[in-house]
C-alpha cells in the first residue's frame, strides 16, 4: 500500500490486523520525506484471522485505505502467479530461470513461451513447456501481437518476462500489462540506452559493464528499474568477452528481478521502484 | 610505446635490452586484435646499462621506434612528478590524497594547490601547501586561467588533478596539458554527464551510483576513463545520501587513478585507456 | 530497544509517542524469527513531546519495557559522543577519520588520540587534537592502560576507535566498554584472525581480500561484525600490494562502522549485530 | 610452462615460435620476483608452422624447457577437453553448466554425468547425458570409488567437476587427477572449511558470504583456489536466504573456474593457481 504519509498509518494498519487475528509476519514500511508519500508491506497469517478471504479488500478499503487515501493491492501466497516468457535466439536467461522453476526455487507456473524464432524450441521441449513462434515484420507486427495478446489471455498470465526478446513491444501491448512487463538490458542503464550497448561500451572504453532489469514502459529503456548488478572490465576484453561476462549478470539480474516481483516485494510509484527488503 | 602490430616487436624490444645490460623487471602488453595495435609497458634497471641515460630515447628512436612506427614515452623512476590539485569547496578527494602524500604512499611532489575559493585554505596550511585563489567569473575566466597556467609554469607542473573542482576548463588550457589533466566525476559515465549526477541517479531511481575518473578533453566528461567504481543505493537513500556515499567513491577511484598514472601505467590511444598491469 | 517478540509491540510503543504529541521521524524494525527476538529503532521529535527530556527513560521502562521485558537505550542527537582514537604506526584511517570530523560529516567529538608510538603525532597537531604516547611492553602494560582509563575518563569518552592499534587490549579494560570499542581487522573475519593477515593471504593465494570492523570481545577478532568489504587480487599482486589495496579497504571499513555507531544504528544481540537501515 | 626465473626467456620462445613461422595470437607472463619463478603461456597459429603437431612437444623440450628447467603443458584447440560431473541433489551448478554446453559457451565433451542419488537423472535426460548412480556409504565407498574411476576411463574424462557433490573423494581418487578435480565449496574460503558453511556464516554474523572454487587436494578445503566471489547479506538474511543467495553464487564462480580451466589459463604452483588474463 502506499499513500500520503500522515501519523498514526503503521498503527491503523496494525492495530486492525490485531483485532482481527491476523498474526503479522512480516512488515516493511518506507517514508519518503521530500515526497511525503509512505509505503508499506504487510503479510500476516489467515489462519485465524476473522475476516473471511474474499471479504478482506473490501474492508481495508473502506475502514483504512479510504481514510488514508492509499491505494493497495492484496494478495494470497497460495495463488501462484503465470508468467510468460519472451525470448529470441539466445538461451541463458531462459535456461536460469527454467532451471529454477524445475527446482522449486520459485513460487510461478509458467504456461508458456513464446518467440519470434524457433531456435529456442528445444529449450522448451527439455522442460515440457509449450513454445509459440510468432515471426514478427514490420508489416505484420500489430497482427503478431494481437495473437500473442490472445495467448496470454486464454492462460490467464499475470506477468511477462522478456527474456533478451529483441523486438520492441507496441505501446498499446504495454498497456495492457501496466507494471507486468519485465525486461532485460545489457547495460548499466541510463547509459548505452538502446541497441548494442556491449559496441557502445567496448567503444567509450568503460571499466565496469552492467545490466538493468525494468518494468518496461512506452519510454523505451526508461521505466521503473528493479535491479542492476555491474562487473568489471579491462582494456583486455574484446566485444565477444563483453558479451560473455555480461550473459552471466543479465541472467542473474533478470532472475533477482522476477524474484522481487514474484514475491510481490516491488511497488512502483512515479517511475521508480520501492523494493521491499 | 604503441605501434601497429608486428609479429616479432617483443623479441626486439628485450634483445635491444638484454644487449646493452638493461635487466628487465616489468613488461606488460597487449594487443588490440581489431585494431592492429601493440601496446607495451617495459620497466628495466638502469644499473648495468650500457647506454647512458640522456642518449636512451634517441638509440630507442633510431634503432626501434622508427622502424616500428611507434610512438613511446621514457620515464626515470628517479624523477618525481609534479602535480598540482585544483579545488572549490569540498575536502574529501583532496584530504585523500593529501594523507597519501603525506604517509610517503605515492612517488609524487605537490608544489601547489589552486581554487576558485578560500575555503580550504586551512587544508592546505595544514599540510604546508602553497594555496592559490584564483575566484573564476564568467568575465575573468580567461584572465584566471592565465594566472594558473602561468603558477603551473613556475611550479614545473606535470600534470593536474581536479578534485571536484567545479570549474569547466576552457579548451584552450586543455590542450596544454593533453592527458595531464585528471579528473573526477560523480557518476557512472556515461550515465548523468553534466551537472547534478546525484540529483539525476535519484530521479531516475538506480539501484547503483558510480563514480569515475578520466582525462579532461574538450568534450566534456567525454575523455578516456581511467577508474570506475559503483556502490549500491537504496529507494531509502535521499539525494543527501547519495551524496555522501559517493564521496568515498570520488576518493577512492580518483586516487586510484592518480596512482596509475603516477606509475606511468596509463596509455591513452584513440579516447580509450590502457591501463598496464 | 529488544525484546522477546510478541503481538502488539510496534503498535503500543508508536501509539506512546502518538499520544504524547512525539512526531515519529524514524522506524526501523526487526524479527529474529527463530530467536522469537524483535528489535526496534525509533527516532522521534521532541519539540511537542509533552514528557519532559529527563523523564522519557523513566516513563518508557514503567509504561512500556517492563511489560514487554525489554532492553532500551534512548540518545538525544543534540549530545554529541566523544570518541577517542588509539593508533600505532599507519596514519591512513586516522587521516580518514579526521578529514571526517573536520569536515562535518560526522556529529562527534574527539577530545584525545592515543598511541604507543610518537609518530603520528604530528597528525594530531595538524588537526589540533591531543595526543597522548603512552608505549606499551609486556612489563608495563597494566600501567599504562590504567592511564589510557584514567585519560578516557577525564575526557568523558563514549566510545573507542582502534585505528590499526597494534596491541592487544586486556580483558578488563574492554570489560569497561563493552560494545563502545571498535577495531579494523585487516582482514576477511574469520579468515585470517590473529597476527599477519596479509601474509597468510598472500600464502592461501586467496583471490579477494577483505576488512573487517567490529566490537572489541574478550575473545581475539570474534567479537560482532560491524561491517566488512572486499577487494579483488590477482596472483600478481605481491605482499606489498595486499597491503596498500587493504589499506584502502581498512579505511573506508572501519569509516562505515564508526558511523553506523555515531548514528546509533548498531544494536548487538548475542554477538552479532542488528544494523538499522 | 613455469621454470625459475632467468634472463631472455621470452626472447627465446618467442624467437622459437617466429623463427618457426608460428604466429603469436597470445602470451602473457607473471615474474613471482620473491619466488624467483617465471610463468608464461603462450598460443601461437599452427597453419603454418614449420614443426608437425606431434613432434612440437619432443622440440620445445629439447630446443627450450630443459634449458631453463621448465615444466610445461602443450594443449590443441581443436581437442575439446572431456569433463565428467559429479552431483548430489542440488541442480543449480548442473543446470548452470548444462545450459552453457547446451548452448555452444564452451569447448567441452560432457560424456557422463555420476551421482550418489538418483534425484538429478531427469536433469540428464534433458540434456540426453548418461546418468550413473552410484550410492555411496561408508562401507561400500572404495567400491563405488572404483566404479566411478572405471567410468571415466572408459569415457576418456579428462577431468571433474564437482557440482555440490556432497561427498569427500578419498585421496587415492585425487592422486589420479592432480589438479584436475574442480569442486565448489559454499563459503568465501579459509573462513567456514568444512561441513554447513551457511549455518556457521549465520551464526558468526558476517555481512558478506562467499563461494570458492578450487582443485580438490588430499587436504579437505585446502586446494589452490582457482575463484571466488562474494556477495552482502544483512541481520534480516536468514539461513534460508543464505542458501539462497549463495546458490547464484556458487553456480556462477564454479561455471567462472570451469571455463579457464577450459581455457586452459590456470597454473597451478606451490598450492596456488596463476590465471592468465
């Protein structure tokens, strides 16, 4: 939740939870000062608490969020979020989070993967996911994403993940997915925003190179970062060996990112996140 | 030295040496595949060489430079460079260095401290520096200049180190001091070149600052890096905690770079550095 | 403020403050999950806080901690701590800390520095601090920390800061500070305790080097670990460059830990430590 | 090849190598000046070299190595290394490595794959790798031990990695692949040795964890490291997180240490490894 900080929020909130035995077992708040905005995480345990599932959005916002004006969302950890995954010819974003989620590391079901090549098909037969190839052109781009739009539909996705997909996404597929769009890119944004930043980087002759998960938004390479990790470089290291240590934070980042976000731990608010610990 | 490459540069080099006595402690080099390019650093000991001192860069010249069409730099260990630091307001980069010189870590002579301001004069007293105030204004800015050029002269300055000294050098005085001028800049470039990076990095929400030091071209914050280095922030950071994380970074990677280049382990070539081992 | 964890704790203390008009500027708590231990840090205004300074201690024991079976310790942030620094040889954290305090970065005082060498005494004339040479051997070392007391006490020190302090503290006087003196160990605890950390490094051929801050135990190096970072090594780097890389390290290490301290933001729990964000 | 340290050594080989129409694609040498130790590894074109292929080992030892006593490896591209893995229950560093020999990352024949658990076999069959299950106790150990060795001889293993194999290899095993075991060991090693390196984390309170490759000696943990990496956990991080955390970690410096041992950049001296750049 988050809304305009004023005193006594924290209190409201738990004291609620209390009255109605809902065991907290976990709580992150975060004031912005010069905003004056606050924003909180609460999880508590359902077992005894008083208020029965389907009625719990409809009284915190009315006996706390309206009062407050605060805007929140509700979640239950046994409802585990779909997500899609995007890819285009290369494998190691794919591979770590399938290699995850065959492990139980995560809490996702991923129904299926689509592609605009079918290099990854094989990928995808390994762990007995469904693989949907979707050449896209310029001519038939709006066509393509009309049908991959469908497909998320008919699998009740949550979230996509766009794993090194190399096709820009319309802005009005966006806004189909406000905050559900996940991305990769191989820089330390906001530098080498844009196509081949391991060129861009190798030729500005940068010591540290870096990857950048976001949410993506219409403002291309501009939305709300989630998480960014860096390694460092040397004058020795061609473009191919950019490429290669970068394959290894890309994978990582990406998968840290979509992590928070699986654990509904990332609130965006004006183009920035709030990751809660 | 720096040439096109040739196979058998390596084998020239050390015979040439190994000939004439000179015991090599230190070689390093590296080739720029793409580029064609060889790039060494050889240290020997003067000791038992047969050629004397002052007729060295010319028998190098004549019997390998030319032939290889190289360019090259002789150094004496025995020589202390002369740095000058110029500064406005803020003490953390200066104190730094200041108590490396002191402690005896770095093989350096600082015969003059320069700033647009009199706010560190007290630094520099404590330390027993010569402390120069030359205030900068739009209309005295070339007239300023000149002075400092002219205390760079009678101090037989090297080269300069910019320790957040927050004024833009005219194009002019860079040329005089190409890749001589060092400096530090508050971001991870070529992420927030300009003014205000830490303002910047907060609006945009990185999980990341850097810092990173280069020499001073004509093109601003565009010239070869010499250090970077990053820590992580935090949506709980302020821009005054940025601010003050970022100070240990400035320090830090600024006197890194100022170690590397007193080492003579810097090459520039084509906007981009060598840094030798 | 710690205490076995129970429903209701942040909820009854932050509704204490509300009603008697204390502003919270501050929170931050923590729930050792399997200890069954919670930890809270609050900071709060007192221009409206209508319990008189003296009294908060009083009321917050019989109205809250008692209760709850609770620890506390309450800071007002117009007391600055004093800080004494004790030094051997190596001036680089001394340095680091005083350009520190000279520079306002840091809310404290340092009345005195104390070392069992005279050579950084021309460091303490510099920033205008005394300094104390009280050279310690196995005959008279009783002696002279009972002098090292004696000078503590008249000076009203908080808090101690083993900058590189080469000896070895005795049991009782670190029975006088408990969690109020912090040292720099140059290495990654707990590998490498004890003498020669660098050398040992170096031996291991370890490829990352680390520093460590922490609170003086009874127990050699084992006390709670304030802060720690690393550094890269290769196989080429000698002794001599362990220790300058470390030299870095040491410093900025140790320069985190005091300030977490001065903040008020370390609280130790059966030898470890809670680091409020 | 390594040999004591000598004048000319450089000029000699790679006079060699020219002299034999063998282009030099890449050299880099380290000086250990304490030990007196010259180190170098060189790659030189074979299309049009003078010497055959077969007789290349017979001529540098005759023309060079026995010389300057040096011990010296000669390895060719075009041989791809056979590389067994050895698993518990854990997927993460198998996946890791599979995802990358999957995707043509590495030069490398995965013949076989051997575990005491047959948790993993789905894995291999996703990869289409045989999966050998060999349980191992305490009674049957130099049993099983011998089956695994029969394994990899039939299989023509050049050497194997341990991807959180879970059991101790008994000092015979390693006597047949000096250097050529490579295991991963979860903890920033000589800190946490041995069994349950998290939980010993977790209990000391250290603020940053780490992992270590290295090659397997008869000494448990104490084999020259080849890599490691760290990364920051806090009060808040439990065991659980721990694991979690390191898990990337152990993946990603395991796959680091695999891939320059591939390179054939590691050499191993005295109980530490060289990595050429």
């Amino acid at each position: 939740m988050h809304c305009p900080d004023k005193q006594g929020i924290v209190t409201t909130v738990t004291k609620f939870l209390a009255e109605n035995n809902g065991n907290v077992l976990y709580i992150d708040q975060h004031v912005d000062s010069d905003g004056h905005q606050f924003f909180m995480r609460v999880e508590w345990d359902l077992e005894k608490f008083s208020i029965p599932q389907e009625k719990i959005s409809d009284y915190f916002d009315t006996l706390i969020a309206k009062k407050y004006g605060a805007k929140f969302n509700i979640y239950f950890t046994e409802k585990r979020p779909r997500m899609a995954i995007f890819v285009s010819k290369m494998s190691h974003c794919l591979y770590d989070m399938l290699a995850r989620y065959s492990a139980g590391e995560w809490n996702v079901e991923i129904p299926l993967i689509i592609s605009n090549h079918a290099d990854l098909e094989h990928v995808a037969k390994q762990f007995d996911i469904p693989y949907h190839v979707l050449p896209v052109t310029a001519a038939n781009k709006a066509e393509q994403e009309a049908k991959a739009q469908q497909l998320l539909k008919e699998n009740s996705v949550d979230f996509v993940v766009l794993a090194r997909y190399m096709q820009v996404l319309s802005e009005d597929f966006i806004k189909q997915y406000p905050n559900k769009v996940i991305n990769i890119h191989h820089s330390f944004l906001p530098a080498f925003a844009g196509a081949k930043p391991y060129h861009a980087s190798f030729e500005r002759g940068v010591k540290i190179i870096g990857a950048t998960s976001h949410y993506v938004t219409a403002d291309l390479d501009a939305g709300p970062i989630i998480e960014q990790d860096v390694v460092r470089v040397t004058h020795k290291d061609t473009i191919k060996d950019l490429v290669q240590k970068g394959r290894d934070l890309e994978k990582i980042v990406l998968s840290r990112a979509v992590y928070a976000h699986l654990q509904r731990k990332v609130l965006v608010y004006q183009n920035k996140t709030i990751i809660f610990s």
